[in-house]
C-alpha cells in the first residue's frame, strides 16, 4: 500500500482536513506544512521524510513501523476497518458525559479517591487498561469544571493520560500535556502546576522523546517554585534524561546529584503510587540515565539499589531495570547481545503489563 494512501486513510478516519493535518504537525513540530504539501503526499508526488514520518505517527496515534513498512501499512488497515467496537466506545463516552452534565457528577473527594486509585493502578496495569478508564473519567470531568479543585483533578488525569498515548517519538502526548499545564494553572494551585510539568518532564526525558518539549516543561516547573518537591524532583531528572540523550555528560552528571539532594528533602515513603517517588524509583530514574551516559559501575549500582527494595508487585519496574542492562549492553559495542536480554526480559513480562515506555526503550536499545 502506498504511503499517500495510509496518509489519506488515517486523516480521514480522524475527520480532519488536508489544512487540519498540517496544523496538528505545525502545532507539535513548529514547522510551516501547507495544505498543499499534504495533498502532495496523498497523491504521492512527494514522499515524506523521517522526519515527517515520525511527526505523523504522533498526530495520527499510528506505530511509526506501519507508516515505514508496505505491509504493515495494509495489515493495519485491515485490522482497523475490521474492528466494530469504536461506535459502541463513542456511544457509552457520550452518554457518560451527558450524564455527568444533567446530574452534576461525582464530587470533589470522589475525583480525589479515582487520582489515588489510578496512581496505583498505573503502576501494575496495562497501558490499554488505564487508557480506556481514563477516557471515561475524563468525559466525565471536563463537564464539572467549575471550580480549582475540579481543574486539578482535570489536569493530573490528563498528565496520566498523556503516559498512555500511543506514537513512537511521544508527540502524540504532547497536546495531552500541554493542555495538562494549562488546566493545572486553571486550578492556582502551585503544587499541582510544577507536579504536572514535571510528570511530563521525566516522562518524556527517560522515554527519550520530545527532548525539547521535556526541557521546557521542566524548565517552566523549576521557574514556578524553588520549594522542594516531587515536581521539582521529575523535572531536575526529566532535564538530566535530556542532556544525556544530547551528549552533555556534565550537565546530566550535575543535575543527578541536584536530583539526590533534593530526593533527600521529598522521597517518597508510599512505594507503589505514580505520584510517589520512593528510594527504588529514584535509582530506575539513575540507572537508565547512567546507562545512557555509559558509565555502567554507577548503572549496576543503581540497579542494585531499585531491585533491593522494588516491590515484589511492581513486576513491570523490574523489567525496566533490565532493559537498562540490555542498553549498556548495547552501547558496549554487544548491539545483538543488548537486544536478546531485553527481548528476553519483555518476553517474560505477561503482554498486557507491558507498556508504551518498555517499547520505547526497546526502540532505543534495537537502535
């Protein structure tokens, strides 16, 4: 299949507009495509670079493989146009939210009581799992957003939301971002606006993705408040994530031990909670970014620290942790050596606990 059709296939099924594709890329990449440049691609006058390949898979939620690979491209439309569960979803989401509207929905420690369950949750479900509850919470609460309390709850589903997105380089989850913020300071409250920046910092920087939307995100927390936080603590890493994956070892190296000072203000005595950052998180957080930079005693180390105290639950961090191995592995010049270890270890992770961070890893192992 020709990746002109793919292209016109997908924008369709979105509803959107040759000119409302281009804005979607501009809007997450800042490029300038035209509407006439899309056309171009869809008649296949011109094929789009990697580039833009990667700024499509985010826009359109589709693998980057599909879009590279012939194949992959009709099987996934086969797959697609196959499914019959997508208007009965809608149907159900509407409902829901109406309902929300004409009852007034559930109240401000109720949203309170779902931030707590979904931050444990998170931490042992799927990815397919959360997104599809987080679709329903979400339907229902931007109907109540009526007052601070509502727009924080809004802003924290969002920013988890936003860890479920599917698309290979994290610009999919951009926008979810992005408008997290912007509900977070809909709400006033400091804490949550630097938490939600943050959040995204450290979720973009160790997925190694939007490197510069991670920088800024995490620099607009750190500007918000000096006070020490978990906040401050994701973006101080989302940052250090960034610079190692740019190549600045030393600015990575002094952010990390920034980071340690100021876990030692604000770790986490919860162990299992996505807005928690206990001492075995800390050191998945290190051994990914000493990987990164190479230096694998330090790696190890910090490896050795996460698994000591990882709860046996969390079965998923551990996976992490060796995935990580399989990267040192790889940067050591045993490019097929890293890649069987992590494959091995994604393997004997049941599917559906495997998560869109674990195959963003996967990619930049392979890489």
């Amino acid at each position: 299949m020709d990746i002109g059709e793919l292209i016109r296939e997908l924008r369709t099924s979105h509803g959107w507009s040759q000119g409302r594709l281009a804005d979607e890329i501009n809007a997450v990449h800042g490029t300038t495509l035209t509407r006439e440049y899309i056309a171009r691609w869809e008649r296949g006058k011109v094929r789009p670079s990697g580039f833009y390949l990667a700024a499509l898979s985010g826009v359109l939620d589709v693998p980057l493989a599909v879009l590279e690979d012939p194949m992959m491209r009709r099987t996934f439309l086969t797959d697609v146009a196959g499914t019959a569960i997508a208007p009965v979803v809608a149907s159900d989401l509407l409902a829901r939210g109406f309902a929300a509207r004409l009852t007034g929905g559930p109240s401000e420690d109720a949203w309170e009581a779902t931030l707590a369950a979904y931050g444990t949750d998170y931490m042992s479900l799927g990815a397919a799992d959360i997104q599809r509850r987080l679709a329903g919470d979400l339907v229902v609460v931007q109907q109540q957003l009526d007052t601070p309390r509502l727009w924080s709850a809004a802003a924290r589903l969002m920013t988890l939301y936003a860890k479920t997105v599917p698309g290979s380089d994290g610009n999919a989850a951009v926008r979810w971002y992005r408008m997290a913020a912007t509900a977070a300071d809909r709400s006033g409250d400091e804490g949550v606006r630097v938490w939600v920046r943050g959040r995204a910092a450290i979720a973009l920087g160790y997925e190694g993705a939007a490197l510069g939307v991670a920088d800024a995100l995490a620099g607009q927390a750190l500007a918000l408040s000096e006070r020490p936080s978990l906040g401050r603590l994701n973006a101080v890493y989302g940052l250090a994530h960034a610079a190692a994956l740019r190549g600045d070892r030393a600015t990575a190296l002094a952010l990390d031990e920034q980071g340690r000072r100021l876990f030692d203000a604000v770790g986490s005595h919860e162990q299992t909670s996505d807005y928690a950052v206990p001492w075995w998180r800390l050191n998945v957080f290190r051994s990914l970014l000493l990987a990164r930079l190479g230096d694998e005693r330090a790696a190890i180390d910090a490896q050795d620290q996460a698994l000591a105290e990882l709860p046996a639950s969390l079965p998923r961090f551990a996976t992490h942790l060796e995935l990580h191995r399989g990267l040192m592995l790889a940067r050591a010049g045993d490019r097929a050596g890293g890649i069987a270890h992590a494959t091995t270890a994604m393997d004997a992770l049941p599917p559906e606990k495997h998560s869109l961070t674990l195959r963003m890893l996967m990619d930049e192992i392979t890489a």
